[in-house]
C-alpha cells in the first residue's frame, strides 16, 4: 500500500482529472516507483481510490508493457527489436546481452541490477539500433558497445545518453512518469505545473447537449447533390443506373428526360452531331 506521503501525491493524481479513473495510468507508475513493480496491494488501491474493481485495474496493468508484474532491477535495459533496428543489428544487439547478463526478455540478474527486455519501437528510428536504459536512448549500439554500456550501468557509472541525462533508477523515473517531476529537487527537470479537475471541463452531469452554456448546433443541411434530388425528397437510389428510372427497365436506351445524363434525343444515334 501507498505510503502516507506517496497516498497524498496518489490523491493528487486523482484530483487532476475530472474523471477519476483517468488517473490510473499514472497511479500504477506510482505503485511502480514504491514497490518496483506492479504488486497486488497496488491494483487494490489503485481500484479504490478509483472507484473500479481489481479486474478493471488488472486488465490495464497487463495490456501496456511498461506495467510489469515481476521486480524490475534498479534500471531496465531496453534493446529495441522492431524492423528499422533489427535490419541493422539489434537481433546480435539483444543476444549479446542475453548471454552476457545470462537472463532472457523481463529477467532480472541475480544480483537485481538489471532487468532485460526487447522491445518495440522506442522512437528513434534513425538512431538505430537503440538500446534504453530507464527510457533513455543510446544510438547505434554495436553488440561490443552494448555490453559496455551495461557493464557501466551495473558499477553504477551510467554514461550520458545520446540525449538526456543518466538516470538515477527505473524507480526514479517511474516517479516522472507518474507525472510528479523529479524525486530529488536537484536532480533535472521540474515538478509540472498541472491543472486540476476544478479548472478543467465541467463535471459529467453538467456538460453535453442541453446543458448551461452549451451551444444548440443547427440541424444538419441536406447534403444530396442537388442534381441527385427530387421534390418529395428522394435522391439517386429512386432513380437507378445512370439517371434510369425504375419504369425504363435494365437495359433500355430511353432516359429520365429530367435527368442531367439525358444529352441526346431518342432520335439520335451513336456518332451524330
């Protein structure tokens, strides 16, 4: 269960929206950052403090693969395995570190340093291929570089990412993607300023059509092409094939004479003026 400080931030979370089970992405963020991964005791405060049953949290904790029910190590490892990186080596990339850490996708080494997975695409298509670590990308990782950049992570000497800055933990930045900005005020970046559900759109039972304020739209015009359409209402599906009404009979040659496609007059044949 939440602790007394991260249930107030948790209450926070909540207060954003006016929908309260739009929370619960971030909110199981949060369970990840106390607990390291998606325990029991969070779907069960997750789901009341929203209001939804355990089902309804489990069903969202097990379709997005950042949610994990097994304990992460202090970073998660990424290798990027979706074509534009496997056509340039992720496949050697990920085996690598697969018999160089000696665990398989969502393992963690015994020592709980790290945890492996492959994964889809991480967005950094033309830095392939990208290997992450807590979510930040390191381009064009050769397998050697990858075993580097891992050994590295493990003594706790994480390098620079090609963009960003190291990271601290996978706890770390489950806490920024709770949308709650650093743990640590020293570390980069700045707690959000987030709107709650008071300044944001109207409670449910007071907003849709009818509602104070809302604006009446006007009945739709009658878009059939006006070619198309007949005084009582009826457009081309009344008429047939090329302007043909029901009475000519598939096949005929005469036309509707009110219809745009009648150009010549039963007179006339093919190839007159």
């Amino acid at each position: 269960m939440f602790s007394p400080e991260l249930k107030e931030k948790a209450q926070e979370l909540v207060d954003r929206y006016p929908v309260g089970r739009s929370a619960l992405l971030p909110l199981l963020h949060l369970v990840q950052h106390q607990d390291g991964y998606i325990t029991d005791d969070g779907i069960t405060e997750c789901a009341q403090l929203l209001k939804l049953t355990k089902a309804e949290v489990n069903a969202v904790a097990t379709f997005y693969s950042m949610y994990k029910r097994a304990p992460l190590g202090r970073h998660l490892v990424s290798v990027c395995t979706n074509f534009a990186c496997q056509v340039r080596g992720a496949g050697e990339v990920y085996q690598r570190l697969h018999e160089h850490l000696g665990v398989a996708h969502n393992e963690t080494t015994s020592d709980s340093a790290v945890t492996l997975e492959h994964a889809e695409c991480l967005g950094n298509c033309d830095g392939a291929p990208i290997v992450s670590v807590d979510y930040f990308n390191y381009e064009c990782l050769s397998p050697d570089a990858a075993v580097d950049l891992v050994d590295r992570v493990i003594a706790g000497d994480v390098p620079p990412p090609t963009r960003g800055y190291p990271s601290g933990g996978i706890r770390d930045m489950q806490y920024r993607l709770a949308g709650l900005g650093p743990v640590d005020a020293a570390q980069p970046g700045a707690i959000p300023d987030q709107a709650t559900a008071a300044d944001a759109a109207p409670p449910v039972q007071d907003s849709g059509p009818g509602a104070p304020g809302a604006v009446d739209a006007a009945e739709p015009a009658d878009t059939k092409p006006a070619e198309f359409a007949d005084a009582d209402g009826g457009g081309a599906e009344r008429r047939g094939p090329e302007g043909m009404t029901p009475a000519s009979g598939e096949g005929s040659s005469e036309r509707d004479p009110e219809s745009p496609g009648a150009a010549r007059t039963q007179d006339q044949e093919p190839g007159d003026g």
